[in-house]
C-alpha cells in the first residue's frame, strides 16, 4: 500500500540557508530558552527576535544573523530533528474539539484534534513543518509505538525560577529576568487586538492555573454570542484546544491575564481579546518561572 502523503513544499529559511540549517539554530535557541514561536526552518520575524535577545545577552554583536561568533557561543547540533516515539499517553490527548461553543462546553476535555496537532506542539513546531519532515508518514492512521522525525526543544539546563517579567507591546515579546536583571527566557507573545486595551505599567501576577476552564461571556465575546446565539455564560471544560490553552496566569488588572493558546502559529501575528498570549508550551514553561506576586511590566 502507498504510505506516502502529498505535502507542501517547504520554502527555504533563506535563499542560502536551507531549512533543516535552520530549523537546527531555532532548536539551539529553544534550548536555552530563547523561543522562535515555532520551530518551522524559517528565518521569519519571531526567530530573528530571539537570535536578536541572545546575542544582545550573551556580549555579541547584534548582527541579527547567525555569524560565525553567534553560532560559536550557540552550538547547534548538525541534526536538530531526530527519531521520537509517539507514546499511548500522547495519543490520548486526542479529542476532536467542535466548533461551536455550546457543544464544547458539554465535554469532558478539549483535546488536540488529530494526531498530527498533537505531535506539532508536543514538538514545537509546526504540521507543515512536521508533515515535510516525515512525507512517508499517513498521519490518519499513524499509532502509539510509531516514530516520526521531529525536533527535540528539550531544554538544556533545568527552567530557573525568574525574578521578574518584561512583556513589550511595541516588540510583541515576553521576558523572563533573574534578580541580578539577567534575562533568563524570551518568549514571542500576543497582545489585544485593540491597542487602548493594552495596560502599561506595573502588575503582578495574582495565580497560576495549569488546566483551567474558561467562562464564556456573551457580554464580552458579542460577536460569536450573535453568531451562535448565545445568551447565557458558559464553562468550557481543560484541555490543549481550550481558548486560553494549557496554562492561565491571573494578574492584578482584573480580567487579565498570561495564558496559553491552540494556534501556536499565530503568536505575535494576530491580537488577542485584551490578554497576552503564548504557545501553550512556553506558558508551560513560564508557569515554572513564574511564582505569585511576582512583578510584571508591561512597556509600550
């Protein structure tokens, strides 16, 4: 039986650097938590954000390329996507989300909607990126035990407790500092669509909930209440496609808040309702950083 899929053509990172060479740099980046959004084989804006704070922190010069000097400090492996097993406790993640609101709000969980979902974020990376890594790969029928190419994010040192978070509106990034003002992660983040709902200032972070719910307001999300003619509030149960994702961080400005997403790959592309948005893994890992109380500046 033909196994082999039809996928998009990956287009190159640059015209000289092909995206395998680059997807490499952007997992050495992730490695030491300096997030690109997702790991693609592309040199788009959010990579060249985090190759940008790295150099800036580390004394280079910040040439926004990966010269020679960059690549010496940063040491990437040659191969940065290798072999890794979908296990039986990530395929039970899977639980298609339907669409309308009233409906998720009836289930248990909302969970990843295919395998391929799945296996993009538990990655960091994207499923055209994925699909074009493994084109021998039937994603619909692939199985626990299997193996598909994928790169490994996994960190390089244990995650340290941060001191303070930094969130620029203007760069659309998050920042994780030390107390001695060392900056420790970057993350690439959404902020509301609205600008005049962008707080500035100081905040601070009042809980940290992995797996949380979310209530639905007509009152606040008129447009899909009109849309699905919803009158009344709505719990929507945890769960990966859960509209604010796997973590939520409550701050001291009510109504807002730090937390997770479904669709990592429209980070700093799209506004979010009023609250700062992160892929669900760099959520994940800034509610490690994170503790309560802890300050946030938001710059413009």
């Amino acid at each position: 039986m033909e196994t082999r899929v039809s996928v998009p053509s990956q287009p190159a990172a640059t015209p000289q650097i092909p995206p395998e060479k680059m997807a490499a740099w952007q997992v050495a980046l992730e490695r030491r938590l300096y997030s690109c959004g997702t790991i693609d084989g592309n040199f788009g804006s959010r990579t060249q954000k985090a190759l940008r704070a790295f150099q800036k922190n580390n004394g280079l010069r910040v040439t926004e390329s990966f010269d020679t000097p960059t690549l010496a400090r940063l040491m990437p492996d040659e191969n940065a996507s290798v072999s890794q097993v979908l296990s039986q406790e990530d395929f039970a993640s899977i639980a298609p989300t339907p669409q309308l609101y009233r409906e998720k709000s009836r289930l248990k969980k909302l969970g990843y909607n295919s395998a391929v979902e799945m296996a993009a974020e538990k990655f960091h990376t994207t499923e055209a990126f994925l699909k074009w890594l493994n084109p021998e790969v039937v994603w619909e029928v692939i199985q626990p035990g299997c193996r598909v190419l994928a790169p490994d994010p996994t960190p390089l040192q244990p995650i340290p407790k941060g001191s303070k978070i930094v969130i620029s509106a203007s760069s659309l990034t998050l920042q994780v500092f030390g107390k001695k003002q060392e900056l420790l992660a970057h993350f690439p983040c959404s902020i509301a669509k609205d600008k005049q709902k962008c707080p500035t200032g100081m905040l601070s972070v009042q809980c940290i909930i992995p797996n949380p719910t979310y209530l639905f307001n007509p009152e606040i999300l008129t447009e899909i209440a009109e849309k699905e003619k919803i009158k009344e509030k709505l719990v929507l149960p945890p769960g990966s496609n859960n509209p604010v994702g796997l973590v939520w961080m409550g701050l001291s400005l009510r109504g807002y808040g730090i937390h997770g997403t479904p669709k990592p790959e429209h980070i700093s592309r799209t506004g979010s309702h009023g609250c700062f948005r992160l892929a669900n893994w760099n959520a994940q890992i800034l509610s490690k950083m994170a503790f309560v109380w802890m300050p946030v500046e938001i710059v413009p």
